[in-house]
C-alpha cells in the first residue's frame, strides 16, 4: 500500500502548471460536493428498518481509504468537509434544486478539470488509477493546509 507521500508525489506529477493548479483546486471541491448531491438525490433503500443515504456511504468508504493513509490532520480535514458538504446537501435536498444543482456543478467542473489537463498536456491521474479520485481532495487541502501552516 502506497503512503499518504508516495500519493501526493504520484498525484503531483500531474499537477505542475499553476494554472491547473489553480483550476483543479476550485474544481474538486465542486466534484466531491457535486457527487454528494447526486447520490443525495437517489433513492434510499431501506435495510432492516435503516435507511441507507448513498452520499454516507461513499464518505464512509472514502474515509476508510483515507485511515489508511495515517494521515490524522487529513483525515480531520476529510471529515469536517464531508460533513459541511452534507449538510449542504441536506440544506438544499428539501428545496428540490439538490439534484438539478448538483448535475450542473459535476458537469461544468469536469469540464474545468479536463481544462486543466489541456493546458497541462498530461492526462488525468485517476485515469492510471481510479485510487486518483480520492487523492485529488488531499491534494488541494495540502494547499490550504500550507497556508494555515500545518504539516500534513
């Protein structure tokens, strides 16, 4: 198993051009929110009396890659935007504009991300290894990380 270093220097390949960069840091946030709202938005098998929230489970799934990577400040940070996303999510779910939001969102920052790409002129991590879809969020909190001056 890869550490939380040999990802970030994998994923850091990549994502040298500052424009991409600055791209794939507004635009995976957007995505991982984006995902949320949409498995939000799908309906919710009930499992002996429980009923189960697909947007839960991906962040459960997600946060147990990321114990993996023993990486506690990371992990922190995953959880606390996992549950600011959700409660978003949760926000706007009653309104009905969560799914309709959420498509335009994942649609439009896919777009930005492949952008990013192009002027890179490298492809996309996670199409080597889909393991890259969960790297990209640690990647852009590092920035954030940086200029709060915590070592992660």
């Amino acid at each position: 198993m890869k550490s939380y270093q040999q990802w970030m220097d994998e994923y850091g390949v990549d994502h040298t051009n500052p424009t991409n960069q600055a791209i794939h840091k507004i635009c995976v946030p957007l995505i991982m929110f984006s995902l949320l709202g949409v498995l939000w938005s799908l309906p919710r098998p009930v499992f002996a009396n429980i009923e189960l929230n697909w947007a839960y489970l991906l962040i459960l799934l997600a946060l147990s890659f990321y114990i993996t990577l023993k990486n506690i400040p990371m992990l922190l940070m995953m959880i606390l935007q996992a549950a600011l996303m959700l409660t978003v999510c949760a926000w706007l779910a009653p309104k009905s504009i969560l799914l309709q939001t959420s498509i335009i969102i994942f649609v439009l920052a896919w777009i930005g991300q492949f952008i990013g790409h192009k002027i890179e002129g490298k492809k996309p991590s996670f199409l080597q290894d889909l393991a890259f879809l969960l790297i990209g969020p640690l990647w852009v909190n590092r920035f954030l990380f940086k200029k709060l001056g915590i070592k992660a």
